[in-house]
C-alpha cells in the first residue's frame, strides 16, 4: 500500500484554543460519501449492512445517527445495541421505529471522523430482485443521504460488475445547467442482446435532473430514435428500437432538447442503466459549482521547491495572476497533488501572501485554505510562500505534478514542476528558511526489524509491536513521527488515544491517523542509530482483516525517505508449532499447580509464544536456559505479558513498576534495582535484537509469584 505521509506540528495548546485552524467553507450537508454495503445481497436472505459515511459537523453525547431502509426490507424490531456496533464508538441506545433503526451515542464524535456502522442482525432483504435505497443521517441534518443497495434474485449471479463500467459524457459539468449526455458504449452482459419489445431503465444520480416527460425524438439507441420513453421519479425507462434489435452492446444518447439538468450540488455522481435483470453502473463523475470552474487557466505558473527529492520535506512558492479577485479577508485555496503531503495543523507564520502574514490557515486533505489578513491590499498578481517549516512534503513516486490555486471560483492550475529530479526552474530555487533535513547516520541496518500482533485471529482487535532496530535519522519529541502503513483489509479507527500507543515504553505525545497510516509523535528525543520499539496495544482498536492471509505493515519516519522497512504478518494463520515436550525449566519453582490464576502469563522454554487469558500471543525470541538452571525471556514478556513499563534497546533495559526501576545492560551480569548495584545470576545478552533477562530476577524483585503448571509444560507468572 503507497505511504501517505502527513506531518503534524505540535502547537501550545493555548494557540490552539485562541487561534481557529481551518478556514473551510461552509458544506451543504454534514455527511459525505454515504456508502451502503451488504454481507448478503440474495432476495429474502439475512444480511450484515455495514453503512460507511463521514461526518463534517461535530455529534455530542446523545445525538443521534438514523438509518432509514426502504420499505421493502424487513427490519426486526427488537435490534438492540448488541446488534450495532460503530467503529468501537459507544452506544447508549438503540430503538427501532418501522424501517428506521435510531442509535443513541454515548460519546462524542469529532467533525472529520469517518464512520462505520455495522448492523449484524435483524435485517432482512426484499423479496424482489431490483436496486433499493438506505439512508442515513445525523441530528445535525433535517434529510437523508442515500445510497443504492442492489439485491439479486436467488441463484443469479451478482448483478453489478467493474468490468460493466461505462463512460458518462456531458456537454457542461456545471451544475444546474441544461445538458446533452452520452452514456457509454457498454457490452452487454454474457450472451444478451437488445431486443425490440424489452426495455432499458437508467436511474439518473437525482430525479430533480428529470423533466416530468421526455420526447422519444431526443433519446436515442445505438444511434436509434427510441420506440417510447416514460419518466417516473429518478427512472427512464427506454423502449428498445427496432434498429437496435440483435445488438449486443449499448450506447444512449440524450440530446439537450430532453430538457435534463445536471444536478444542484457540486458532487460525484454516477448512472446506472438496467437491462434483462443486471445492472451496470458508469463511471464516477464530477459536477462543479455553477460559474466556477474546474481549471480557466493550465500551466499558467511556476512551482518552485527548495527540494525537489521524492518524499522529501520541501517550501513552496509561486506567483501568477487572479486579476484582483483575491482582496482582504477573502481565501486562497492551494490543492496539493495528494493529501498525504499536507499536515493537519498549520501555523499561519509558515505562509505569506504577497509577503503578508494570513489571518487563518487550515487543512481538509490535500487543500490548504487561506484566508488574506484585513490589510491585504489587491493586486493582480499574488505570490505565495509555503515556509519549509510548514512540513509539506513532496509526494513519494518521482513523477511530474501540478499545484492548483483558487479564488473566487477561479481556479488556475500551475505548470508540471518534478518530483525526485530538477525542479523546473533549477536556477531560482526557494532557500529553504530552516536547516535542511539531516544526512542519515550510515550502518543502520533494519534487515532484522520485526513487526508482530499480540492477535492474529480474524476480524479481531490486535496490539502490533513494531521494533527498529536503528533509526538513520533522529527524531524529536512532538515534532518528528513514525508512520506505520496498514494494509487494506485492517480496519484503523478515525481516533487513537496517545496513551495506547508507546515509543521505548514511553506514551506518545499525539497519534494522527490518517486512512490506513498511523503517525505516532514519541513523547522524548530518540537519537540517531538507536531501536525505536513502538507498542500499540488492543485497546487501541486496529481490528485485523477477515480473510485469511499473510499482510504486510509498511515502516517510515518523517526524516528519512522513502520505506524503512515492510513485514509480513499472518492473520488466521496457524499458531507456531512449540515443542512437544519442551526442557523443563529449572529455576522457576517446581511445585505442581492445581490451579493456575486466571491472571497468570505463561510460557514454554523454547516457544516463541506466550498465553495470557487463554491467548497465545507472539514473542520475538523463545525463552530458553542458560547456564543450565537460568530461564531467560525477552523483555517483551514483561511488556506485553505482564503490562509492566519497559523500554529497551540494544544496549540497555529499564522495567518499572510504580515506583520501583530495574535497569539492565546488554552483556552484563550487573543490574541496578534503584540505586543499588546487584549481579544476576545469568547476563543479559542480545539475541536476534532483543535483550533477554533471567524472569526470577524480575519477578523476585517487582512481587511477582512464577509456578509450574505440570499439565501444559509451562511456566506461569502471576501476581
């Protein structure tokens, strides 16, 4: 999965509190991209719908999300909030009225948060083979946003395919303006062929683009004239002419004499025409505003970047001509090639227009809204200057990109400038206004770097342990991050709480996430060519995917370029093989467990896994003997296995409980327990990049109890 690398500066709260982010204009509605999705698509089945939407408007505690089926599906009434689950958001209540199901929220949800509801039970499909509307909607609108959910008939094959999509062709993309549109040329599904006597149906995107009739003399049929045409609602249905009969492809035609209109709303849309039982849907197009345009003038300016390296942090800085529009306390919109080059928070100090300071400077994904101080003078020619310090960064493939810059409905799009070679003005870069990014430190080597879950099971929350072996560049606190990539199939939630996620044992200082990216702020300096141990643990909710399959997680940091390193991870894999009848260890007390605690961490020498709770979850190395009567274990165990604080790397080790502090070194045999000095029985020693440490010497001094348990061959710590 492509990296998406987003830099987020860490401001003082009390900026934050005094000084508004995001300059954003105003939407029409406080839902997006509504997408409706079943488990089971057969008429009069039982299915899961999972309903996908993102909010814009914030939701408070006890507001409410509704979601409306069409009056054919059956909804069982007695759906309750076992039945409904909102991306481990919590529920308060749930309550069904009709074919409305009504949810209750039990927290607050930020604006900007995409959701996903999952309804498991309790809905029943039509009986009837045909496309049909879910709704849904928030206490912050008055109306529903709608998607389509298409339900086959028993045995049929699914009537909806990619391979179906068709091009749609309008003469105006603005909205609201009467239009001619050409939809297709599509093949027709398998061995079907138009006939005379069958008719086409097209669902047009909204009914309010549909006059109350059409003239058959403005439709036409594979360049046919059509035999009749009839409107009801957001359907046309299309008697199929004569001279199209035996064809076994579709090409329509609607001329601007049909009287259609493009939608109201600037939008994605798409159509979807229907014959002889399958539908085909078009291709996704855009409706702009009306009298705006999309790009007036192309390759009219210059981009200019201090550096111009794939992935690399870079100013920015053009000029080119608005002709006055841009006055005092109006906005600038700058649209950067990909969101994962703008960060969420801006500073106004890192930008200047026409050497003035902005009164407001925000982000919405790749745009970057600007709002012109109240001593902004007018002029027609407007130079921006996006400082290095702003933390944009260049897009990672090398390639040719473009910028595009509005105001007032006017957008301007700049000349193509490279990516990960010159830039396209190389005599007149942009001096960058801080230091230029730091030479990586040279022998880092993550050949061995690891990445494993605590759970492998499907469609599960897993915790995920990502250890560094050295990190090329340094990174600061609150300001420089490590960016881990989850591939499609996990489910990443809008929001991580920093204190689920730690750097060397230490809460992070803030966690963005960002799609499939989590970007984790360490809450201390980590210097160069050190192990960076990130640990998330299950609470944070990364739930894994539901198909069975080795999954790689990508590693970056914000100062190095391009991938650190990539892992596989087995998700529904088979558990590791353990030895049959693993070397009893000899240290730990031998006495017979009746009873092992429910709380008790397990393990057996020589198995790289540990069972906590009746789990097995994964360690980086095996405990194992040493000296013929020491058991060593990772300090992973501790961590995960014990929930004790523990940071390490490869020269040193600190385990912590309340007040006490253990501290190791890799290759002695003295350890420190507080300020006094004392020796192991056994030295800590670095085996595949993970220090191991005799238990019996933690456990000993932190309170903690180990047995053996006789029935599963294994040791057990409790406390």
């Amino acid at each position: 999965m492509e990296k998406s690398k987003k830099a987020l500066p860490i401001v003082l709260a009390s900026a934050l509190a005094a000084t508004p982010l995001v300059a954003v204009p105003q939407q029409a509605s406080a839902l997006s991209s509504v997408t409706v999705t079943a488990d089971e698509d057969t008429a009069g089945e039982d299915s899961e719908y999972i309903i996908e939407f993102g909010v814009d408007k914030d939701l408070d505690e006890g507001d409410t999300i509704t979601i409306k089926f069409d009056s054919d599906f059956d909804v069982d009434d007695s759906i309750d909030d076992s039945d409904v689950d909102i991306d481990g958001y919590d529920i308060a209540d749930v309550e069904v009225d009709g074919n409305e199901i009504n949810i209750e929220l039990d927290e607050p949800i930020d604006s900007g948060a995409d959701l996903e509801i999952t309804i498991s039970n309790g809905i029943t499909n039509p009986d009837d083979e045909d496309t049909y509307k879910v709704g849904v909607k928030t206490s912050s609108e008055k109306t529903m946003k709608y998607d389509d959910v298409k339900i086959k008939e028993d045995g049929k094959k699914g009537n909806s395919s990619s391979k179906d999509d068709f091009n749609v062709d309008l003469s105006s993309e603005k909205a609201g303006e009467k239009v001619s549109i050409e939809l297709g040329d599509f093949d027709l599904d398998g061995k079907d062929k138009l006939e005379t006597g069958e008719t086409i149906t097209v669902i047009f995107p909204d009914e309010d683009m549909l006059p109350k009739s059409i003239n058959k003399a403005d439709v036409k049929v594979n360049g046919n004239t059509a035999k009749s045409i009839e409107v009801d609602g957001d359907e046309v249905t299309i008697d199929v002419p004569s001279g199209a009969d035996g064809d076994d492809y579709i090409n329509l035609e609607f001329l601007k004499g049909a009287g259609i209109s493009n939608p109201d709303t600037a939008d994605d849309y798409t159509f979807e025409v229907k014959y002889d039982g399958t539908t085909y849907e078009s291709e996704s197009f855009e409706i702009t505003k009306s009298g705006s345009s999309s790009s007036t003038v192309s390759g009219d300016y210059t981009v200019n970047l201090s550096d111009p390296a794939a992935g690399a942090r870079s100013s920015y800085t053009f000029e080119t001509d608005f002709g006055k529009d841009l006055k005092a306390d109006s906005d600038l919109v700058i649209e950067f090639p990909s969101s994962d080059m703008v960060p969420m928070i801006l500073s106004t100090s890192d930008f200047t227009v026409n050497g003035k300071t902005p009164k407001k400077v925000g982000a919405l994904g790749n745009k970057v809204y600007i709002t012109t101080p109240s001593n902004f003078s007018a002029d027609s020619s407007v130079k921006v200057v996006v400082a290095y310090t702003a933390w944009i960064t260049n897009p990672k493939t090398a390639g040719s990109y473009n910028l595009k810059a509005t105001v007032a409905n006017k957008t301007i799009t700049s000349k193509s400038f490279s990516i990960g070679g010159s830039t396209v003005n190389p005599t007149t870069p942009t001096t960058p206004t801080s230091p230029t990014t730091p030479t990586p430190t040279p022998g880092v080597n993550n050949s061995t770097a690891t990445i494993t879950l605590t759970n492998t099971a499907l469609n599960q929350a897993t915790g995920v342990n990502v250890a560094i072996k050295g990190l090329g560049v340094g990174l600061a606190k609150q300001r420089d991050f490590i960016e881990l990539v989850f591939p499609a199939g996990y489910r990443v939630p809008a929001y991580i709480a920093p204190a689920n996620i730690s750097v060397n044992g230490v809460a992070a200082n803030y966690v963005a996430v960002r799609g499939q990216n989590v970007l984790v702020y360490p809450g201390q300096d980590i210097p160069a060519a050190s192990a960076a141990n990130v640990a998330i643990n299950a609470a944070a909710n990364i739930v894994n995917p539901g198909v069975k399959n080795a999954y790689s997680i990508s590693v970056f940091t914000s100062e190095e370029k391009g991938l650190q390193f990539a892992r596989a991870v087995g998700v529904g894999m088979p558990a590791p093989t353990t030895p049959t009848k693993p070397t009893t260890p000899t240290a730990p007390s031998t006495q017979p467990a009746a009873n092992v605690p429910a709380n008790a961490a397990l393990f057996k020498v020589n198995a790289k896994t540990f069972t906590l709770h009746g789990k097995n979850y994964p360690l980086q190395v095996a405990p194992y003997m040493a000296g013929g009567n020491t058991t060593m274990v990772p300090a992973q165990f501790f961590k995960e296995a014990l929930a004790l604080t523990t940071q390490w790397n490869n020269q040193s080790v600190a385990i912590i409980s309340g007040t006490k502090v253990l501290k190791f070194t890799v290759g002695s045999n003295k350890a420190r327990v507080g300020n006094q000095e004392v020796t192991l029985p056994s030295p800590v020693v670095l085996k595949d990049g993970m220090p191991m440490i005799p238990v019996r010497f933690v456990t000993d001094n932190l309170g903690y109890k180990v047995g053996w348990d006789a029935k599963t061959s294994s040791v057990y710590v409790y406390r």
